[in-house]
C-alpha cells in the first residue's frame, strides 16, 4: 500500500483486538498494535496503529464499529456517608473504540 494520507489511532479493548484486527484485514487494511493499560479502569487496552489511503476512512470506521462493542461492567465502591465501607455495585460503560485520524504527508516502506 504506497498511497497511505491518513493514520488512524484507535484505542480498543483488548478483548475486542482480534475481532478488530481480523476485520480491518477484510477490507485490505493492514494494522500493529501495542499493548497499553487503561487509567480509568486499568483494564487491558490495545491501541491499534492503521495506515490507509484517505477513500478507505469510511470502511475502516465502519469494521471496527462492528468489531468493537460497548459493555456494562460493574464497580465496587463504597458508599459515602456510610458508617461502614459496604461495597455498593456501579454500573459502568466501557469498550466501544476511540479513534483519531491524522493526516500523513510522507509515508516510506523501507
């Protein structure tokens, strides 16, 4: 692929990778990624690095929409005011995939 102009930056979760990866590769979109860990929640997260030419934007979007689903997860926190720290279950969204585009001016394979 020598006609790369956009690099697209998406963070997903590690579960959703190989479903991510195998449907970025059905539409002739190669991808690496890397391994990182979430602040928030300090889940597993892969961040997967994907060049593409600008008319292909659309179709990856769309496959890692499909790939990567949202999840109701539950926290335990402790309830404020409580005279004892009984953990108390908070439903919490997570998964789905953030994703940045940045435009590539040079892209060499060497």
């Amino acid at each position: 692929m020598d006609n790369i102009r956009l690099l697209l930056v998406a963070v997903i979760q590690d579960q959703d990778l190989d479903a991510a990866a195998k449907a970025l590769q059905e539409i002739g979109a190669s991808s690496t990624y890397l391994s990182s860990s979430g602040g928030f929640l300090g889940r597993r997260n892969a961040m997967l690095l994907v060049g593409l030419p600008v008319e292909k934007e659309e179709a990856a979007l769309a496959a890692l929409h499909d790939a990567c689903r949202q999840r109701i997860e539950y926290m335990t926190l402790p309830l404020e005011g409580s005279p004892m720290p009984m953990p108390a279950p908070v439903p919490v969204t997570v998964g789905g995939a953030t994703v940045f585009a940045l435009p590539v001016e040079r892209f060499e394979q060497i």
